[in-house]
C-alpha cells in the first residue's frame, strides 16, 4: 500500500502506529520490532526519522489491532519525505467552538472547493482596482 503518512504514534521504541491516507482510504499501520528484518536499534531509528507528511510504501499482511483493521509491515519504505510542515487534521465537528475563529484551511485528503477560490480571487482583483484608482 502506498499512501501519505497523517499520524504517527509510539508505543515505545519498539512499537510504531501510523496511519496511512491513499486512495481515498485510511488504514492504520502497526510496525513493531519483533515483526521485522532489522535489530532494535535500526528499527527504532529508522521509525524515529519518519515523519507527518511522508510519502510511503508498505508491503505486509493486514491483521485486527483492538477491533480496528491493520496491516502489519514487513517492508517500510519512504518515497518522499514531506519537506514542508503539512496542517494538522481538523477537530471533529462536535469540539467546534463559537468563539474560535475559523480559517480556511485545506486538509490532504480533503476535497477542495473551487468555487472559493474563484470568490477570492474576485475579492483580490477588486481590492487591487480600488488601490490602482487612488
């Protein structure tokens, strides 16, 4: 499976959570230590450098981890670390607060509005008239 990485939890050094957006689906991942070719300290040290944003390949066998579906890796490979902060996943709507402003912000995975975008647009190209007439 190849996808973004868009969380990322430890359990210990040895223990590693992912989870995974491609394709339109989420799945999480479960690398632990004892399942994999390298010793601890590889492992541990390679799982430290992977990051929010990275773009992966894993191959392995899907499995239940706690009622929810998984897959166990066998092999992890990063294709494209992500090289710029990526904004962190929206709160639900339930934890939306009257007196938080809210930005328009785009979330992987999200699907974008165009015609937001044309708006905006608009209100720039306006705003620079105005300005040019002065």
């Amino acid at each position: 499976m190849q996808g973004r990485v868009m969380c990322k939890r430890s359990s210990s050094s040895k223990l590693f959570f992912y989870d995974l957006l491609g394709g339109g689906s989420k799945v999480q991942v479960k690398a632990d230590a004892r399942d994999s070719d390298m010793d601890d300290a590889d492992f541990s040290k390679f799982h430290v450098g992977v990051k929010h944003g990275d773009i992966v390949v894993i191959t392995g066998f899907p499995g239940r981890t706690s009622g929810e579906l998984s897959i166990f890796p066998k092999s992890f490979i990063i294709l494209s670390p992500c090289l710029h902060m990526m904004p962190r996943q929206k709160a639900g709507p339930a934890s939306d607060n009257a007196n938080l402003k809210k930005t328009d912000v785009w979330v992987p995975g999200s699907i974008r509005n165009p015609e937001m975008y044309n708006i905006k647009n608009q209100i720039k190209e306006d705003v620079v008239k105005v300005w040019k007439g002065f």
